[in-house]
C-alpha cells in the first residue's frame, strides 16, 4: 500500500497543479497537508505576515479545503506553536512519521530558506518528489539550459520570443484523489503541532474603503474560485486591450489586472491564464496591451530562472555584484514604513500599502528607489517589509526587483532611481491619489 504526503506550499490549486496530479497517480493513499509557519519576528524587528495576506490565505485555504472535499479528501492544517523551536518542515515530518507515510510530494520553490526544507525532509529519511512547476514556460523548453540563461532581460525575452514557445499548457485537475490514510483525523495531535482556528465567522470581513485590490469583498478572496471568476470578467469586459495604457495608474481595481495576489498564492497559475489570454486574442484579437500582460509574465518567469542560476547569492547583501555591503538608516526606515518620510508621493503609497496590502507597480518601484537611493537604508529592509505587507508576495519577484532597483542584480543600468516629484508629477498631477492617502 503506497500511503504519500502532499505538502502545500505555494500552489493552493488543484487546476494546473501538475505535482499533485503526479501525487495522485503514483498514491494509493493521500495525505494533503498545509502548515502556518510561526508569526517570528524577522531581523528587523516586525512580524513576517500582515493581518492582511493572513486573510487572504486563510480564505484560499478555505476554498482548497472545498476542493478537496468534492473530491472525497480533506485538508490537514497545522500551526507552529508561538515561541516554538520547531518549523514548518518539523512539523511536515512529525505528520509524516504519526502516520507511517514515507513519501513527500510538494512544490519546489527555488529560495535559500524553502530549499532547505526540502534537504530537511530527505535527511529525515523521506522519499521527495518535487518539481519547480510555478513558471508559465516549462524549464526544460526554454531555449538555453538555465545556468546559461541571459542575464539581462531583454536579451532573455528576445532568445523566448525567438523560440516561439510561449508559455506551457496547462494540466487538468485530477478527476480522483486517493483515499486518506487510515485513521485520519483532521483534529488529531501531529507532534508539536497546534491546530489552527478555521472558523469562518473568525475571518474579519472588512477592509479599508480606498483599496485598489479590497480583499474583504467576494470578488477579491483567496482561492481558486474567486481567482478564475476574477480572470473570466476582466477577459469578458476586455480590459487586456487597454492593460499597457493603464498599468501605470495609482488607483484602482480595474487599471492592472490583479491577478497577482491569486498567482503569488498559487490559486491560479501563470499557465492557466496565458492559455485563457490566448482564447481571448483568438476571439477578439491580440494589440500591445494584451502582448504585455505575457511580458509581465514574463518578468515572473526571469526572476525563477535567475534563482535557478544564481540561488543564495541572489540573498547576499551584495547581490551579484562586489559593492561594498549596504549601510542602513533604521531612523529613515522606520519613517518610511509608517509613511512619514514628507516625501508626499512616497508617503502616500508607505500608507496605502499598510492600510490595504496592496501598492501599485509603479509605486513599489518609486518607495524602494527612495528607500534605497534617498534615505540610504539597506535593500534587504524593504524588502523585507514588502515580504511582510504584500498581499501579493512572491519571494522570487519580490528579490529580484528589490535587487533590480538596487543596481545589485542584473540591471545594466547599475540600478534605478526614480525622481520622486517628477513621478508624482508624471502619474499623480493633480494630487488626487495623494489627498486620497494624506488625507489633505
């Protein structure tokens, strides 16, 4: 009898989840397991998860749950107790071993701290398999192994483009999950483990009125349903025509295409929606702006194969390159967190992030380079503090760019600093977006 574990991690999906469809075939029966890190505080002294992205997963989680369920299965979620020494990955081998299973299928998310979960796992004796499956083009298709990748983007882009392989077709969900182990109980005691609260009527429903992606809503929760229903009416109403004259707005639900709170997740994924962009240009015809949301994806993509070349390095102080290692203004950091720089431009969106875990691009690019290049405060704080406030986080987008803007990772430029009134002057001219977050 082949009894395997299916540990979620960034991939909160059954559609176009080709590990779990593996897990699926190979099991006889099937353990599917999600565990909440510890609420640590990070190094610079806050908490790595706002109460924001805790709602949204907690709403994805609960929709995986549904998923699973009509499907005869269930969810087994597990919390690292407060002040625990233990970690996530513990507490994936201690479920592991309660219930006799010696084989892991999950994701494989190509970061220093969620690779070694995967080492801690096969060192426990446990048989892994794990695939990198969150890229819209299939590794093994690009046009050059990764160790070999361009290291600027337009030239990676432009040798893709060439190929002509464009993104890799999604797989179905499975049509059947294998029974849970014998003696499952989705309250039973894992071995230093707490069972985390579910209750629906815990989940704080109210949000911040201004948000562009308002999360407490129907329309904008976490999960699979929510994430197609979103993608199938901003196809219908064909808002990817005008999606590369708008990307740059401030303000918004409809100026972008927020997919990226579902995609960080893993309630969709990248391949699932170029194959529906594609039925759309079929239908209604391709222009510039619906070629760029495949470049934006793009942009995903190249920051998961620059970890597949480059990995802990992408995580040292100084990047890819020799500069000497950043020197931090905690006073000007602290300033910038809270939207106090008198910066108006950067104040506003400091105070739209916290108040709604949500930023525009244009804006993520503006606070880092004003972080970075004006108060003189070390990269990997911002970082950091995007890590913890995003609704959208994504570790590998979120590094690289962080990176990008610090002239620490690939940019030929040597990094970029945005002015920051020429920028409100350019995207917030008649301080509309500023008087809505100043409260002036």
């Amino acid at each position: 009898m082949n009894t395997a574990l299916y540990w979620f991690r960034s991939d909160l999906r059954l559609i176009d989840n080709p590990n779990f469809l593996s897990a699926c075939k190979a099991s006889d029966h099937l353990l599917p397991i999600y565990v909440h890190a510890p609420q640590e505080s990070l190094i610079w002294g806050f908490e790595r998860i706002s109460q924001h992205r805790q709602q949204f997963l907690r709403d994805a989680l609960n929709d995986l749950q549904q998923q699973l369920e009509r499907l005869g299965s269930d969810l087994l979620e597990l919390q690292v107790p407060q002040a625990s020494s233990s970690s996530a990955v513990d507490l994936v081998i201690n479920a592991a071993h309660h219930h006799g299973i010696k084989t892991i299928y999950c994701e494989v998310i190509e970061a220093p701290e969620e690779m070694q979960a995967i080492t801690a796992l096969r060192q426990a004796g446990l048989t892994v398999h794990a695939e990198l499956e969150s890229t819209m083009i299939a590794v093994n298709n690009l046009p050059f192994a990764p160790d070999a990748m361009p290291d600027q983007f337009t030239q990676f882009r432009n040798a893709i483009e060439k190929a002509k392989y464009l993104f890799a077709e999604p797989v179905l969900a499975p049509s059947h999950i294998p029974p849970l182990p014998e003696g499952f109980n989705r309250s039973g005691l894992i071995p230093g483990a707490q069972t985390p609260i579910r209750a629906e009527s815990l989940i704080q429903r109210t949000g911040h009125p201004h948000s562009s992606f308002p999360h407490y809503r129907e329309s904008c929760r976490g999960g699979t349903t929510a994430a197609i229903a979103h993608l199938r009416q901003y196809l219908e109403r064909a808002l990817p025509h005008s999606y590369k004259a708008t990307r740059n707005q401030l303000h918004g639900l409809d100026y972008s295409s927020k997919l990226s709170p579902w995609l960080a997740l893993g309630c969709i994924s990248a391949r699932s929606i170029m194959q529906a962009l594609k039925q759309f240009e079929s239908e209604q015809g391709a222009n510039e702006g619906s070629y760029w949301l495949w470049f934006e994806l793009l942009w995903r993509d190249y920051f998961r194969v620059l970890h597949l070349k480059y990995g802990n390095q992408l995580y040292c102080a100084s990047g890819l390159n020799q500069s000497e290692k950043p020197i931090h203004n905690a006073r000007g950091f602290e300033h910038w967190c809270s939207g106090t720089t008198g910066e108006s431009i950067v104040d506003a969106g400091m105070r739209e992030l916290k108040a709604t875990g949500y930023l525009s691009n244009r804006l993520r690019q503006v606070v880092a380079s004003y972080l970075i290049y004006d108060l003189h405060s070390d990269w990997r704080a911002g970082a950091a503090w995007f890590e913890s406030q995003l609704l959208d986080y994504d570790v590998y987008s979120n590094q690289g760019n962080w990176l990008y803007i610090a002239g620490r990772g690939t940019d030929p430029r040597g990094g970029r600093r945005f002015n920051p009134q020429k920028q409100a002057q350019d995207h917030d001219a008649n301080g509309s977006y500023r008087a809505l977050w100043l409260g002036d």
